[in-house]
C-alpha cells in the first residue's frame, strides 16, 4: 500500500494529469449535461402528450366501436435514466407508436434525426467520451510507466536496490487506474446519480445500473492502461512505446471496430426489414380476398348449425373481424418475430466480436446495462403490440356480442373507452439485462485476464 500510495503522489504532480484529467472532466460534463437537458425535455414532452393522447381517447364520440379501433392513440417508450450517460440505440429506434384496427406500426421518431453535428459524429455521449478518448488518455498516461526510467537509468537504479519487478509494476499500475478512476468515475457518477434523481422511474433499479455501469467504463480503461505499460516494458525509449501505443489506439479503437462490424453482418445475415414487410403484405392479400371472406363466413354458419347469418347468436361482422385479426396476429408473431430474432443473435454477435477490439465489448456492454440496447427496444416494440391487440379484441367483442340486426347501429360511448387501461410499459428486468450482459463482460474479462497474462511474463523478464 506504502508504494502505491507514493506512486499515486508522484502522478498526482504529474502536470500530464493534470491536464489530461481536466479535459476528460469537461468533455465528460458538457457531454453529460447537453444529453440531460435533452433527456429532461424529452420526458417533460411525453408527459405531457400521453396526457392529451389519454384525454383525447377518453373524449372521442360516440361511434361504432371499430371506428374507435381506428380512431387510435399515441404510445411512447419509457427512456432509460441512465440514457444521459449512453443513449445506445434509442436515438436510432424511435420512441413512439401509433396504436390502431389491423396496422403493427413502425417506432417513429428517431432523436437522431434532431442532432446536431457533435452527436452524429460520435461524441454527443458520455459513453462516446469513454470508448474514444478514455483509452487515448490512458496510452498518455501509461506509455513512460517504464520506458522513460529505462532512458534516464532510474529503472536500473530501482532494480540494482532490490525493488521487485513485480511490486513495481503492480505499484504504478494500481496508482494509475485509481487516477484514471478519479477523473472518469467521478463524473461519470456525478451525472449518473443526478439523471437518476432527476428521471428515474420505477422498474429501472437505476442505482444498481449505474454502479454497475460505471465499473464496466473503469474496467476498458484498465485494458488500455495495461496495453500501454505493456508496450513501455517492451520498448528501448518512451517516444517508441508512445508510438506504438498510438498506432495500437488506431487499431483498437477505429479500424477494428469496423472490420468486425463488416464481418459480423456478413457470417449473421438477417432479413431486411423490407422482405419482412413485403412477406406480411403476401400474406394478407391471400387471407382478404374476397373468395376467402365468403369461405370463412359460410365455415361460421356451418359451425352454428344455421344457413342464415340473422340466426347466429353472435354478430357475423364482429366475429370475422376478430378471427380476422387472430389470423394477422399470427402472421405479425411469425414474420416481426423471425426480424427481431435474426436483429438481436447480430447483437449477440457484436458482443462477442468485442473478442477482436475492446471497444465493441464495452459498447455491448455499456447499453446493456444502462437499459438502451436493442433487447430494451424489442420489449416495448411488442408491448405496444399487445396494447394495440387488446384493444382490438375489446372492440370487436363489442360488436361481435351485440348483433346488428334490423338495421340498428351499435354505437358505443365514453362507458367503453374507460375500460382500455393507459399504457404503462414496464422496462425489461434487471436480471435480464444482466443475463445479456453476461456475454460481453466476459469478452471485456477476457481481455483483462490476456494482458495481465503478458504483463506478469514481461514482468518476470524485466531488464533495465
């Protein structure tokens, strides 16, 4: 603890620190409260509009009960709190969906759509700061571990009075990650506990996220900071291993990322959402036909034991419809099921091609935890689709229990409306997002574990 404590005082005088912590600080403030603002303001927008959508469902007229069931509503996606730290794929998701008779509809409005140039370039986050910079910051401040004593002759020094390898490098590398943990950490947990505090919402555990989350960011820094005294033990000089540890940040970073995405959605192929739709549009024109109506109305007055449509118990109108709309049920859980399934085993994939660069490991991750991945937008794409059936089916159980005959109307009023509850999705499970974090946290251990492999082989062979 002695040398720990005395190499963390001699990098706390390092002005390097001081500089570098102050310009992680800030960029991790501006980013950090630029994507609460927006956050605050979206969650205030929301409210106030499944407020008027609730108003305006409760207060329509009265009409036919389908026409209600096109009348329609807005719904909207609960956001994360910890979005402000990684907004993951719900700038690109959309967060709301028109409920209506017959249509699965798109997520619309994509925030990204609204961003300015710092966000679609890949800095508007947090979580952008730490995949990019942090590991930049951590190369600065780990690349002269060893390699600037090697030149000045104080590695030899050290050594020839019985300093032991090992000690040493676990001394200056404990010292720097805590350095490193001060300056990223704390902000990090600054802005987290405030967006917790500020929109946390039931369901959420965000505290447990959030330290959780901020670990996973202190874990990808310590890769980093073990790569650069890695290459600080190997090198003859310090403007070497600076060298070598930039072009090793280039290729971690920058190009493997996207070398591992090209190759991740060409071994996982997954249909487009396109050939989805094209395939559900298929299949209804089939089951429409005016040919097929026919056959399942008569199939109707056979199961009945009638021959006129007056002498069934139940509305034939109502009935189809809601056998109709089983029917369309089933072709949504197929097709949309096989989409979101073939989506989410390349989320998977992403994961564990973090096996190629720390940084798709720690961006898997850091969704998965802050409640932003793809799984979290899946979850409230079908909840949608679950309110949009239930209302349906209470609609058309309206009119198929109340047979139109005689030419009387069935018109339903404010009495029908109140029985469709307010939509109030619910996130997915804590323990579920830990379960797909499993994944990547391994891979980001993986990568812990094979450096601080080489650094104790290094270690052992050290020379001044």
């Amino acid at each position: 603890m002695r040398r720990i404590a005395a190499e963390l005082a001699h990098i706390l005088r390092d002005a390097r620190l001081r500089w570098i912590g102050g310009v992680l600080v800030l960029l991790l403030t501006l980013a950090g409260l630029g994507t609460w603002r927006e956050a605050a303001r979206d969650a205030a927008a929301v409210e106030r509009i499944t407020r008027a959508e609730r108003g305006r469902w409760l207060g329509q007229d009265a009409k036919n009960p389908h026409s209600a069931d096109h009348f329609g509503l807005w719904v909207f996606r609960p956001s994360a709190p910890l979005a402000v730290l990684d907004p993951g794929t719900e700038p690109y998701t959309g967060r709301m969906v028109r409920v209506e008779a017959h249509v699965f509809n798109d997520a619309v409005y994509r925030a990204v759509q609204d961003a300015g140039p710092l966000a679609r370039a890949g800095l508007g986050s947090p979580a952008d700061i730490v995949q990019l910079v942090v590991p930049l910051a951590a190369i600065l401040l780990g690349f002269s571990a060893f390699a600037a004593d090697r030149e000045r002759g104080t590695l030899r020094l050290a050594l020839g009075n019985g300093a032991a390898p090992g000690r040493l490098f676990a001394g200056r590398f404990a010292a720097l990650l805590a350095a490193t943990a001060l300056v990223v950490g704390l902000p990090l947990l600054a802005l987290g506990t405030l967006a917790a505090a500020q929109l946390g919402a039931p369901g959420w555990h965000a505290g447990l996220r959030l330290l959780a989350w901020v670990a996973a960011q202190i874990a990808y820094a310590a890769v980093f900071l073990l790569l650069a005294m890695l290459l600080s033990l190997a090198a003859r000089t310090a403007r070497g291993a600076l060298a070598a540890a930039l072009a090793a940040w280039v290729l971690l970073c920058v190009a493997a990322p996207r070398l591992a995405g090209w190759g991740v959605e060409t071994l996982v192929p997954a249909r487009s959402y396109a050939e989805t739709r094209a395939q559900i549009e298929a299949d209804f024109r089939a089951h429409r036909t005016a040919e097929a109506s026919d056959v399942r109305a008569r199939e109707v007055l056979i199961r009945y034991g009638v021959q006129d449509p007056d002498d069934l118990p139940v509305d034939l109108r109502g009935l189809m419809m809601t056998e109709n709309e089983q029917h369309n049920f089933a072709v949504y859980d197929r097709e949309f099921g096989a989409f979101f399934a073939g989506l989410a085993a390349r989320e998977r994939a992403y994961g564990w091609a973090g096996l190629a660069t720390p940084r798709l490991a720690l961006q898997a991750l850091s969704q998965t935890l802050a409640g932003t991945d793809f799984a979290q937008h899946a979850h409230f794409v079908w909840t949608a689709e679950g309110y949009r059936r239930g209302i349906s089916e209470r609609m058309n159980a309206e009119i198929r229990d109340n047979p139109q005959r005689g030419g009387r109307l069935l018109v339903a009023g404010p009495g029908l409306w109140r029985e469709v509850p307010p939509f109030d999705p619910a996130p997915l499970p804590l323990a579920r997002s830990l379960r797909d974090a499993a994944g990547p946290a391994l891979v980001l251990a993986l990568w812990l574990a094979l450096l601080a492999g080489a650094a104790t082989a290094m270690v052992r062979r050290l020379r001044p």
